[in-house]
C-alpha cells in the first residue's frame, strides 16, 4: 500500500466511519478493488486529507455537488458522513439553498428530502 492509500483510509474512516468503511472492503472483490484503491488515494488521500478546506466545508461542497449532479444516492452517506465533520444541518441546508439557486429547485428539493428522511434515521431534528 502506498503512504496516500494509508493516509486516505485514515481520512475515509475518520469522515464515514469505520462500520461504513469495514462494509465496503468486506464485499471488495477483484473486480472493483482498483476503484477502491483509486477512490482512497484519491479522494480520501488527496482531496479529502488536504487541509486547505476543512472538513466541515468539505462536506457542504461535496452534498452541494452531489445534489447539482443529480447523484442523490450518495447522499445519505455523505449527510451521515456530516455527523463526523461539523457540518451541521443548517450548513448543509445552505449548500442546499446554493443547489436550488444555481443548479435547479427540483434537485435541491430532492436533496433536502433525503436528507431529512437521513437525519430522521440518525435522531437528528431537523
């Protein structure tokens, strides 16, 4: 393993957890372990591990994306991942309004959805 795979791993399971991060590698396979190592060097290694931007607005950056590009199922993890990070519900709420903004009501509305129904399942009020 190289020192931006270990690094990334610390990153990952420090940002999603270690009951997350244990469920992907115990279905990895040799189809998909290059993507996860690609994954962990880079977004977890680089992007992630880089202490430019905090953590905290890392995840507000990252659900503002996630929303704008219409991949809503990477959602829930990344609202869960927020728990680990300090952003809080109104931070992602106000990537969110950004979202509705400059990337279209409908995906924002969507977004807020999930991730009410996410806080909801961690016993978060909201």
């Amino acid at each position: 393993m190289t020192d931006r795979f270990e690094t990334g791993m610390k990153t990952r399971r420090a940002v999603l957890g270690d009951a997350h991060v244990d469920r992907a590698q115990s279905s990895l396979s040799d189809f998909d372990a290059p993507f996860q190592t690609m994954i962990t060097e880079g977004a977890w290694g680089t992007l992630w591990s880089d202490p430019a931007i905090p953590g905290r607005e890392r995840s507000m950056l990252t659900l503002a994306l996630l929303a704008a590009m219409g991949n809503f199922d990477e959602i829930p993890m990344h609202i869960r991942a927020s728990q680990n990070t300090g952003a809080t519900p109104q931070d992602v709420m106000q990537a969110f309004l950004h979202v509705a903004v400059y990337a279209g009501v409908p995906k924002a509305n969507h977004a807020i959805k999930l991730a009410k129904k996410t806080y909801g399942e961690l016993g978060v009020e909201v």
